[in-house]
C-alpha cells in the first residue's frame, strides 16, 4: 500500500473543513465526476457519487466515507469487485500546520477481479507522489 506523509500549511480546522468538500477528492485514485454530495448531520462528508475509468469502461457509483472523531478519514469506492480506499489522518504539528498520513489501497472483492486489483495497485503505487501533491494543493487552498 502505497504511502506518504503530506505538510500542509493549514491549521487542522481549516483542512478538514476543506475534507468534507467533494472537490478536495476530485481525481484522488482515479475518482472522477464528483457528484451529489451527503452531509452527516455534524456535517462531515458521509457519501458522494463519482465516476472512475476502467479496463472495462466507465463505472458510476457511490463512494463511502468513514470519519472518526481523531480526524482520520476513509473515502471507500466499491464497484466491479474492485474496493479503492483512500485514507486520511490529520495531526496539528502546531497552530498553524497540519500533517496528513496519507494512503491509497486497491484490492479485490472477488477472485474474478483479482489480476484487475493486482494491476490498479501497481497503477496507484507508481502513481501516489503526484496524488499526495494533487491532495497537498487542495487542502492548502484557502
């Protein structure tokens, strides 16, 4: 599973407001045409649909995120016997920073798509340094 550790000159409130947005995860692991956005009623991004291109053709579906009161985050996409999951876990370094573990995992549902799932890991590991830069952009956007 491919990881990196992001710095983020933004205050931790600041970052996981920006979170809760359905444009900070736009194109993060291949997810794209961010849609219809689902709020908890603390206000915390809890689903949101999305396209994503495959070998096999575009796939449409709905992505669950899991948050926690530590301020971690899961954005999970199922579809296809593919899961891609992406996580999030923020620590104030100090007032005005913000560290962000970040990583990327794909992983397969069935044994069908097993070589698929085999495939997207080595697609997403080659591809995670331009991610964690394509999140650090976002969630240092004021």
């Amino acid at each position: 599973m491919p990881q990196r550790t992001l710095h983020l000159d933004r205050p931790l409130a600041d970052v996981w407001k920006r979170l809760q947005e359905i444009s900070s995860w736009e194109g993060v692991g291949g997810l794209t045409d961010l849609r219809q956005p689902h709020h908890d009623a603390e206000g915390n991004l809890s689903s949101f649909s999305f396209s994503i291109e495959t070998p096999l053709g575009t796939i449409r579906d709905q992505a669950r995120v899991i948050s926690d009161a530590l301020h971690g985050m899961t954005v999970v996409a199922e579809a296809k016997g593919l899961e891609v999951a992406v996580n999030l876990k923020l620590t104030a370094k100090s007032p005005s920073t913000t560290t962000a573990e970040f990583d990327i995992e794909a992983r397969s549902t069935n044994f069908l798509s097993r070589p698929l799932a085999g495939t997207l890991r080595h697609t997403l590991e080659s591809s995670i340094d331009r991610e964690a830069r394509k999140m650090t952009d976002r969630l240092e956007q004021p």
